[in-house]
C-alpha cells in the first residue's frame, strides 16, 4: 500500500482514533460487566457448579477466561486497524 498523501494523514489518523477508541470502549463495557455486575449479583447464584458454588467458580475462573479474551480481542481488533489504517510495523 503506498504512504498517504500528506493531506489525507489527519483525516487517517482520526479514523484510526476513532477506531481505537471505540473498541476500547467496547471492551471496558465488557470488564465492567464480568468485573462488577456479576459480582454484585453473585450472592443470588446459588447453585452449585462443578461441586463448587457458581459465584466461587465465576469469580475464580470465568472472570479470568473473560480477561484474557479481552486482551486478545483488543490485539486482534487493532493488529486489523493498523493495517486498514496503513500504519502497520513493516514485517522483516
């Protein structure tokens, strides 16, 4: 892909901003959701999973199964913005 013109960079980089900021959004609505909704409401899941209390096994496992989703997402979506964006690190 060849560089962009000078006067369509500021127009790229906001896009690519936008972009940026839209999936970080995205994600921290997800966090916030497994971090502090599920948490709040944990005492009413009452039943037992894998002979542990679901509340204990969300907790303990699924919140980091979330976590590290999240952080893959986050550099899937973006390794794919930097190239629709055209600012890509060069591959040796």
């Amino acid at each position: 892909m060849p560089p962009p013109s000078p006067q369509a960079l500021p127009d790229m980089l906001a896009r690519y901003w936008r972009n940026n900021l839209a999936v970080t959004a995205v994600l921290l609505a997800v966090w916030f959701g497994v971090t502090f909704v599920v948490s709040y409401f944990a005492r009413e899941l009452s039943f037992t999973f894998f002979g542990w209390p679901f509340s204990f096994w969300v907790a303990a496992q699924g919140a980091l199964i979330v976590y590290v989703l999240i952080v893959g997402s986050y550099a899937w979506f973006m390794n794919r913005a930097d190239f629709a964006h055209g600012v890509a690190e060069a591959q040796e």
